[in-house]
C-alpha cells in the first residue's frame, strides 16, 4: 500500500479582539505561521472586534467561498462579558465537533493545569468548511495547531482525519 500525498488545505484566520492591529496580532501569526510552514494556503486574514453578530457574519461569508475549506478564529473563547466568539461560532454551526474542546483542554491541562478549564474551545461544521474557536493567546494556537489540527488537517494522518472526509461534509445539502 502506498502512502498518501499531502493535499493541501486553505485556511482562513480570524483574530478576535477589541484592541489589536495587524502589527500586534501575536496569535495571528502563530496560526499564520504554522499552516503556511505545514503547506497548507492562507487563504484569508482578518481582525474583528467582539461583536458577535460582525464574526458570525464574517465565518458564514467564508464558510460560503469556495475558495476556503477551514476557519480558525482566536481570541474571544473566554468567560468575561465580551467573549462572544463561541457563541458565533455556534450561531453559524450545522454540527459541532464536540471533542474538538475536550481534547484541546486535555492539551491545554498538561501546559496551564485547571487554568484550562477557562478556554470553551470550539469546533464545528458549516456549509462544508470547518470552524474552529481558539483562545488569544499565542500559546493556546501553538498548543492547538501542533497537537490536534496540524495532525486533523494531514491528509496523511491516521487512522482518520478531517481532510478525507471533507467531500462529504455538505453531502446532505446535494441532490440525491
């Protein structure tokens, strides 16, 4: 049996945050970083304030491009008043991947302890493409990108991962 071939994945970043610029987005380079050095494309970059109804407006517009298969967006995953990306994501989700944040607070226990449980990590299916919520720190998008979706997004992964099953993720939206 042969090996698979690396197929790469576009990838749209979304920084959340009332306060940072382009120049400053720390975490946004992180994820930036890491897809374009994985071989994956960045297909888009943007920077949103904490206003729910601008992030959840920006993910279905994305989810809607052809040209991008997977959303990550950090900052706003937390408890204060302002963190509203979670509930974004949710309003734009046909299904969420529930382990998506068990298994990120299970990466996160072993570098920050029961500080993890302060992150409401968050993945989820949209129209075909995948979202997934990360917290603003650089650390939380290193920890998420190297342990779960750099492996996830590898079509070479296995047993499984995201990438071979991407076909089939609107399938219920054809016609039969």
């Amino acid at each position: 049996m042969s090996e698979r071939d690396f197929i790469p994945v576009r990838i749209a970043v979304l920084t959340v945050s009332d306060t940072r610029s382009l120049a400053e987005d720390r975490s946004g380079d992180v994820l930036a970083g890491r897809i374009e050095a994985a071989g994956h494309v960045l297909a888009d970059r943007k920077i949103l304030p904490d206003e729910r109804g601008e992030i959840a407006t920006q993910l279905r517009a994305w989810c809607a491009d052809a040209a991008i298969d997977v959303v990550i967006s950090t900052g706003g995953t937390g408890l204060t008043g302002r963190d509203v990306t979670v509930e974004a994501h949710r309003d734009v989700y046909e299904k969420e991947i529930d382990a998506f944040g068990t298994v990120f607070t299970h990466v996160s226990m072993a570098k920050i302890g029961t500080s993890a449980v302060q992150s409401r990590a968050t993945g989820g299916v949209a129209m075909g493409t995948y979202l997934f919520a990360l917290p603003g720190s650089p650390g939380a998008c290193k920890d998420a990108w190297d342990e779960i979706l750099s492996k996830q997004l590898d079509y070479r992964h296995k047993p499984c991962n995201f990438v071979e099953i991407m076909p089939r993720l609107d399938e219920h939206l054809r016609r039969k």
